[in-house]
C-alpha cells in the first residue's frame, strides 16, 4: 500500500475514476434530452402531415359540391328527380350525404349553410346529434353509435353510449338559372377507418415497411375515440376508449396542441394531440397521431450501457498497461532497494550493474555503485589497517555515513524530481491507451459506429481536455476551441481542412481526391456546421465508394433567383441512390446502413444549410455514382473579392 508503484497508480487513475464517470453521465444525460427534443419535433412534424391531410380532405369536399352546384347537370335535373340525381352523385365522390335546400327553405341554424345562403361557400367539421344523423339517413345514425368502454385516467361520466357524429359538414350557394339555395353534403368521420388509416400510411410510411416507428392515428369527437387503429385487442380497434383527463384539460380545455409522451390505451406512445373546432368556433375534438416510446427507449439504454461498458474495458485495461509502461522506473528503483539490502546485510560486493537502468534513475545507479566501491576499497583498508589506524577509520566512517546520508538525500531528491517530471508524461499513458483503444473500436465497428458517434466523440472531446492539461503543463500553446457563431467564411480553406480531417478514412481505401477550388465570393456560416456538412457528405461517399473511387470536390460562384452565391458539389463514383429513394435521403432517420447508421447525418446536415439561407440537394449522375449540391449565398462585401491569381 505504500509503494511507489502503487502510489503512482492511484494517481495515474483516480482522475479517469473520479471524473470520466461524472463526465459520462452528464454527457448521457444531455444526449437524452436532445433525443427527446428530436422524437418530439417528429411527432410534431407527424402532427402536422395528419392536420394536411383532413383539411385538403375538406378542402376537397367542398370543391366536389361546388362541382355538382355549377353542373349543367344540376340544372337540367328536374325536382322530381333530385333524389337518384343526388344519390348517384354522392356515391360517386364518396360523400355520406347530399341534399338541396331551396334559399326560401333554408331555416336551418348551421353557420356553414347560413354562410352559404349569403353566397359564401363553407367546409367545417360539426358535430351531428343521433336525431339530426337520423333525419338524414338511419344508417348514419347506426354507423355513429358508439358504446363508451371505461378507460384508465379518463374523466368520469355516467354515459353510456356516443350517438353523436362528428361530420366534415360543407354548404355550397346555388345560383343556377331556376336553382337558388344551398347544396349540403359531408362525410361522417365515426368509423371512417379508411380516412384513418390513409392518415396512418402517410405519417408512418416506414413503420408499416417494419421501421422502428410504430405509428397510430385517431380522431376524438371530444375525448371519445370515434375513428382509430390504435387496438385495444389483436384484431379489435379501440373505438369508444376515451382519452385521458390530463390530455382532454389541455388540448379541449385549454385549446393547446399536446406534443408529449402520453400513455395511449395499453403502451406508451410519443404523442401530439391537435385540437378540432367546429363551425361555431368551439373546441369538439382532436387529431391525434403518435409513435412507440418503447424501441427508443431501448436504443437509449443501449447506447448507454456501450458507453459504460466501453468506460470500464477501458479502465480495466489501463491498470495492467500502466505498470508495464511504468515498468522502466519500478525496476532499476526496486533494483537498488535489493543492491542496499545486500549491502546491509554485509555483502559489499553488491552492485546495481547494467540493471541500474538508463537516464537519470540510471546516473543514480551509477553513483550508488561507485559510493559502493569506494566503500568496498575503503572497508579492506580499514581492515589491513585496523590496528595502526584507529584514527583514520573513525575519521572514515564518519566519512562514509556523512557520504551515504547524502546519498539517501540524493536518491529522495531524484525520485522527487522524477517523479515530478514523469506526472506530465505519465498522465498521456492511460490517455494514448484510451485514444488508442478508441480508434481499435472505431475500427472493429466500422460503419457500426454510426450509431454511437455522438458517445464516441464525446469520449474524444474528453481525451483532448485532458491532453490540454498535460500540455499546458508541458508549456505547449494550443489554440483557442471557440470561434463566432457565424463568420465570413472562404470555402476554398474549409474543404482542405475537411480533407485533412478525413484523411486517415480516405488513405485506408484506394480512393483519388479530386478538388477544383473556383469560387472567389465568401459564404456567412458557422464554419464548423459546414465543416459538419463537408465531412458528413465526403463520409458518406468513401463509404459508397468502397475500397476504390474518385472523389471530386468542387465549388464554383452560382446565382440563384438573381441571388449570388457559391455552389459546393461533392461528386463520387459509387452506385448511386436508389432512383426510388432519392426523395427520401434528407427524411429524418433514413439510412442504407441498417443497424449502423442513425439516418440524422444528412436531415441535420439540410438544417445547417437551410439555417444559413441555403440549399442543398441529392442526385445521380449520368454515370455511375451520387452528386450532393449545396449552394449557399454570397456574403455581403464592402469590396469585390480580389482574384486568386491576383
């Protein structure tokens, strides 16, 4: 416990002990909130593809009655015939129902159909009572008929039973020669499981292709589930659930979109729930879509626990390496401790020899052999001259114990000085075992490690502090980490630095790089984001490319709508997007490296662009291999920019 060997160890590992656990678990704990925040702005975006899609339904609702409203059709129908005319009518647009009201009947308390009597046509979503349902069609009426279930954490009522419908209700004025009044139709939506499920496909098209968002969609007449697929069995859907008070408080109480976890019949569900208003402006429903909580939690614990698991390979690891290292200063010291033991047990001919080691520990060695022979000489004279010399030999051991009391001083000062001047380099030990080990996982992953680049380089950001410290102690300078948010950037200087930082993926392939630098104006951007960007497209290009390619790099001065700028085109020649796909390369969470990728690259790399004011867009080439442009706007200049040849 209280050798040097062992002190040195605890001091060489208390601070990857101590700190590295804290720093992991602030670093995970702010990685999960950003992946909630990015599975929260997808269920918004969700959110909004479902309200797009019912109201272009609407939309389109009252563009068909506006139709048979003009139709000459109309006009030359007789009364008498209303009835199979508007029957044939409306299975053919597939409304649930269509009547005429002539402008002198119009008695009705509707603010859709009153709009349409004073000559503006009106599409909103009303909700119908059994009665007024039965009016127009029993079988509407029947269809509406819900039985209420009692669901968990739903807002207590004593009703039994949902007869109301809620309709997408469209009024449209009629002004043909001999037809003044309204034209009324609408679909019922209770039930409506092809309006759902359309809503379904559209928001979770890889979902149904088994991806991992596992996506539901309902429609609510107030917190009633009237059209759903969420299931409450297998094979049986969970009409007539009721959503829960919480949600019904917020969305239907107070009139806000809900965009949050919510526990949805039987699971866990990432939840957006958007408010529905009828035609008097009241609040009467809401449009709800959601994804699985649970394959993202896995993935989250996943990703934790290789992190942790990396942590602790790690330190096990660099025990054992530390002591082989520090093996050079534990052998000659515990060499000389052996050598004095002899000493002292009388054997003067003792000596450290050639195992004395080298440097300064080694010079020690040295002179501790010479104090010894010089011992060694001195103890046979002394014995020769025992008897003559009693004088002298007092005289010499004082000698030799004042010279060997220097020699402990010595010997204490050196392994102070050495100990001193080893911390520096001793510390870069562990942290060359734990980049080293980092890149031994890096490769072993390969393109695996996608998916936990984020971890990985958090672990490199880590390292790098610790290397500044070593660094700072060694007296090296290092430029400062920070720069402006946004900076006038030349594009010339930032892909050859991009170039430099991808050189060791580039080298370990036969891939040629290619660049033709032309662009003379200047971009404003962080130039860090475009350096994200540049990276993330040469990346992906080396990985398409495989083990040989070309890989061409070129910028070129470029208006855009009158708008100068500067094109930056990253070409290769792998084999291309799927022509299928090639819309779907910005989506989030859309990769070609399955269980490897995340699929964000290039959706976060399209909001950094968009974010400066510019675009950036994939396609194939006429020859074999992908093309991703991205044109950015010229930064505004006091002077034109001076020519490179200049």
């Amino acid at each position: 416990m209280n050798s040097v060997r062992f002190r040195l160890l605890i001091l060489a590992l208390a601070p990857m002990v101590v700190l590295m656990p804290l720093l992991l678990f602030l670093g995970m704990t702010r990685w999960t909130a950003d992946y909630d925040e990015v599975l929260i702005a997808n269920v918004e975006s969700d959110l909004r593809i479902a309200e797009q899609y019912l109201s272009r339904l609407m939309v389109e609702t009252g563009d068909d009655l506006q139709a048979v409203a003009r139709s000459v059709e109309f006009a030359r129908t007789a009364p008498a015939g209303f009835d199979a005319f508007f029957e044939d009518k409306r299975a053919a647009l597939e409304l649930d129902f269509m009547y005429y009201v002539p402008r002198g009947a119009v008695a009705e308390t509707w603010p859709v159909i009153q709009s349409a009597a004073a000559g503006q046509g009106r599409t909103e979503i009303d909700i119908f009572s059994g009665d007024a349902l039965a009016a127009i069609s029993p079988d509407l009426a029947v269809r509406a008929l819900l039985p209420l279930i009692e669901t968990e954490a739903a807002v207590p009522t004593d009703r039994e039973v949902e007869d109301r419908g809620m309709v997408i209700h469209s009024a449209i004025p009629v002004t043909l020669p001999g037809r003044d009044g309204v034209l009324v139709g609408g679909i019922l939506l209770n039930r409506n499981l092809g309006f759902i499920d359309t809503i379904n496909a559209l928001v979770y098209q890889e979902g149904a292709a088994g991806g991992s968002r596992q996506g539901t969609a309902t429609l609510f007449l107030e917190d009633v589930r009237v059209s759903t697929n969420v299931r409450l069995f297998e094979d049986v859907r969970a009409l007539g659930t009721r959503v829960s008070a919480a949600v019904r408080g917020k969305v239907l109480g107070e009139g806000r979109t809900w965009l949050d976890r919510a526990f949805v019949v039987n699971d866990w569900y990432i939840s957006g729930y958007l408010p529905l208003t009828d035609s008097f402006g009241e609040y009467v429903g809401m449009l709800y879509v959601g994804f699985l909580e649970g394959p993202f939690t896995v993935a989250k614990r996943n990703a934790f626990l290789a992190i942790l698991g990396a942590f602790l390979a790690v330190l096990l690891l660099s025990a054992p390496v530390f002591l082989l290292v520090a093996k050079g200063i534990f052998s000659p010291l515990e060499r000389m401790t052996h050598t004095m033991f002899l000493v002292q047990r009388g054997n003067l001919s003792a000596r450290n020899g050639a195992e004395g080691g080298t440097g300064e520990i080694g010079e020690v060695a040295g002179h501790l052999d010479d104090l010894l022979d010089q011992v060694q000489e001195r103890d046979e004279e002394l014995n020769v001259r025992v008897a003559q010399r009693t004088a002298e030999l007092q005289q010499a051991n004082e000698k030799l114990e004042e010279t060997f009391r220097q020699l402990v001083m010595s010997e204490k000062l050196a392994s102070i000085g050495e100990i001193t001047a080893g911390v520096a380099h001793e510390i870069n030990n562990p942290v060359a075992v734990i980049q080293g080990n980092m890149d031994v996982i890096r490769e072993s992953l390969g393109d695996q490690g996608d998916a936990i680049q984020t971890e990985l380089g958090l672990v490199d950001r880590q390292i790098g502090r610790i290397q500044t410290i070593v660094g700072k102690l060694l007296q090296f300078a290092r430029p400062g980490e920070f720069a402006d948010l946004e900076q006038t950037v030349p594009l010339g200087p930032v892909i050859t630095d991009c170039l430099v930082l991808v050189n060791h993926v580039v080298a370990q392939s036969d891939i040629q790089v290619e660049t033709q630098l032309e662009a003379l104006n200047e971009v404003r951007i962080d130039p860090g984001e475009l350096q994200q960007v540049l990276i993330n497209l040469i990346l992906n290009a080396v990985q398409a490319m495989g083990p040989r390619g070309v890989l061409k790099l070129k910028t070129e001065d470029l208006e855009r709508d009158g708008v100068p700028g500067v094109c930056v085109t990253v070409l290769d020649t792998g084999p291309g997007i799927p022509p299928d796909r090639i819309d779907d390369v910005f989506a989030p969470f859309y990769t070609t490296k399955q269980a490897e990728g995340t699929g964000l690259g290039l959706s976060i790399s399209q909001t950094l662009i968009q974010g400066a004011g510019g675009l950036i867009r994939a396609r194939n080439r006429a020859a074999d291999g992908a093309c991703f442009e991205i044109w950015l706007p010229a930064a505004e200049q006091e002077d034109p920019p001076v020519s490179r040849t200049a």
